[in-house]
C-alpha cells in the first residue's frame, strides 16, 4: 500500500447546490485517503447535487456520485440521496473504498478463480 496522494486533482462538480470550502476540502481530504488503497487510481470525478423536488413537502437531499478512473477500469459510485450532505459523502467513499480495495486484490492475483 502506498501512501501517497492522488496524481490528479479529484474533479468536483456541484450541481443545484453550493459546496461551502470545508466541504470540498473534505471531499479532496476523502479522494487523497482512496490512494492509500491502491496507488494508481488515474482520474477522479466527484458530482454532488439535489435531485429536483417533486413536491413542495419533499426535503431537500444530496446525491453523491464518484467516477474514479483506474487502470483497464472504472468504478462508479452512485448513492440513493440523503438528507445530510456528510452521511451522503460518508457512504458514498465507503463503498468507494471497498470496491477500490477489491480491485487491487484482483489486480494483485489475491482473489481465487471460480473452477468451472
């Protein structure tokens, strides 16, 4: 494992909403940390908004998407919204983390073949 940070920038895109500095410093935070799980993650995109409201009632909640780009693949993270944006981002880069961590295992051959 290597402990370095990303080669890129992560990409935040906000959209319907307005990222205050803490909050896109946490997200940078965030990207830097999926490094120390496999060190050469190529691209990531971080798109966050609020669906459009259906109704007047409905409450405001935020949608995390992570596109993180690595070597002969991608993985895409795409969260059902929820009403605080830190619980939103919280999910969202652990089953980032996860999915990042069983890619290297496979890349590094750790993972058994199925027999046919």
């Amino acid at each position: 494992m290597n402990t370095g940070a990303l080669m890129l920038s992560p990409q935040i895109v906000a959209r319907n909403v307005q990222l205050s500095p803490d909050a896109e410093q946490d997200i940078r935070t965030r990207t830097a940390r999926l490094s120390r799980f496999y060190d050469r993650l190529t691209s990531c995109c971080v798109t966050i908004d609020i669906p459009q409201r259906r109704r007047l009632s409905d409450a405001e909640q935020y949608r995390v998407r992570l596109d993180i780009g690595l070597p002969g693949g991608e993985v895409v993270i795409n969260h059902q919204p929820h009403a605080e944006l830190r619980t939103a981002l919280d999910e969202a880069f652990s089953a980032a983390r996860r999915r990042v961590e069983d890619y290297a295992r496979r890349q590094r051959g750790d993972v058994k073949a199925r027999s046919p």
